[in-house]
C-alpha cells in the first residue's frame, strides 16, 4: 500500500487554511498545517486530524523569510521522509482600509513580503522537490489569491489586491514553466469569506449586493483548492478559479 501523500498549507492555523487542512487530512492526505505566531490554534487543527484518524503536524515558519521557508520544508523531508505532493500557499496579510498617498513602506514591505514574496518562496521550495527534472515526483501547488485582484474599489485595499494580482501572474508563469515537469500550479480566488482576518473589516454595505446575499464559509473555498490538489485535477494548470458566489469579480 502506497504512502499517504503528503500537503504542506501555510497559514493553516485558522480560516481557510485550517479548513483546507482538515479537509485534505480527511480526503486521506498528510498534513503540514504551518503557522507563525498561533501555535495553540495549529496545534488545535492538528488535534482535531489526529483524533480523526488522520496524520498530521503543526510546523512554524515566516513565509515571509527565505531561511525560515527552506527550514520548513526540511522540517517536512524529515518528519516524513519523502517529499510533499501539494503545497497550498494560504498565508497572507491585509491591513486597515488606507489611501495609496497615506500609505508607509512599512505596510508595503510587509504586505509583499508575505503575501508574494513567501508564496515565491515557498513555490520555490516546492518545484525543486516535485520537479521530474530534479528526481521529483511531480505534484500540485495553489495559490490562494483573492477576488480583490480584479476589483477595483476606491481608498480601499489597493496594496492587497496588488499582491494578490501578483499571485495570478505566478500561477500562470510557473504554470507554463513547469507543466512539463509534473507540476501543476494553480489558484483560487475567493470572494468575501468569513474569516478572522475579514471579520474586523465592515462589510455589511458589499454583502447587501452580493448575490448569495452572504461571506463564504472557510469550507467553501477548502472545496476547490482540494479538488486542484486530487487527481480529478490532473489538466487543469494556469487556471484561476473565482469562487465567490457569483459576485461580479472581473472587470
């Protein structure tokens, strides 16, 4: 019998990325659940695979910090023994709305930093594992970007919805890249998704237009990114998949 394969998802202590990592424990995966500060709630997601039956552990890092990447995905090689099939690259940051004249370097280094730098990073790590031209195994990796990319909104999230665009750009280059190498790269862009990271945000005024009328809920977008993980997704790559109920993301 075959060895579990094995997901590394950053940022899976709480949101999608805890969904995601319960979901993919259940679908018979191995998880890496990674976290940066809240070890408690990484520690909780795993608890719940274990008792579960599932195999699963928690892992810190900074995407945000090359030396902390390439630690955490030996940290990975280690436990296991063998390499990872899907990297999920969840974390990410936003910020308080804020006007792009009134915005500081700080907020900006730190917002790509970790939202594109980290997911270049962590891309990195995982295409020299995976890669056939490198012994790899092939694999699967998705990036979770956001519908903010393709919106455009006033004295909103400008910073944001530029990292995010920049998760589109890297799932199509590295999709064309390494396709031929057994990669298969993707994304998923969702919608407004109830969240700890959303939920300080006042959303009330774009949810009175949205068609379901309501956020997602973590699990609603889990869905989708574990689907571009499973073989059911083995020609789909350079895709990006709205899912945000029927809001009117694109221009």
């Amino acid at each position: 019998m075959s060895p579990p394969p094995i997901a590394l998802i950053t940022g899976a202590s709480r949101g999608i990325g805890a969904a995601t990592a319960r979901l993919a424990a259940a679908r018979g995966w191995a998880v890496a659940v990674n976290y940066q500060q809240r070890r408690d709630a990484a520690d909780a997601v795993v608890q719940d695979i274990v008792r579960a039956g599932g195999d699963a552990i928690t892992v810190a890092g900074d995407v945000g910090d090359e030396e902390q990447v390439v630690a955490l995905f030996e940290a990975v090689n280690r436990h296991w023994g063998r390499p990872l099939s899907a990297l999920v690259n969840n974390a990410g940051v936003v910020d308080k709305p804020c006007r792009v004249e009134d915005m500081s370097g700080v907020r900006l280094e730190r917002m790509f930093r970790i939202n594109v730098l980290g997911s270049f990073y962590c891309a990195r790590e995982a295409v020299r594992r995976m890669s056939t031209l490198r012994g790899g195994a092939g694999g699967s990796i998705v990036n979770v970007s956001s519908g903010a990319a393709l919106l455009g909104a006033a004295n909103q999230y400008v910073d944001y919805a530029a990292s995010k665009g920049g998760l589109h750009t890297l799932v199509r280059w590295l999709a064309a890249r390494f396709g031929g190498q057994g990669v298969l790269v993707n994304g998923v862009a969702p919608g407004i998704t109830d969240t700890a990271m959303v939920g300080v945000h006042d959303l009330s005024a774009a949810l009175a237009k949205h068609p379901l009328g309501r956020a997602a809920r973590p699990e609603e977008i889990a869905w989708p990114i574990a689907f571009l993980c499973s073989p059911a997704a083995s020609f789909v790559s350079g895709a990006i998949l709205d899912v945000n109920g029927g809001a009117m993301m694109r221009p």
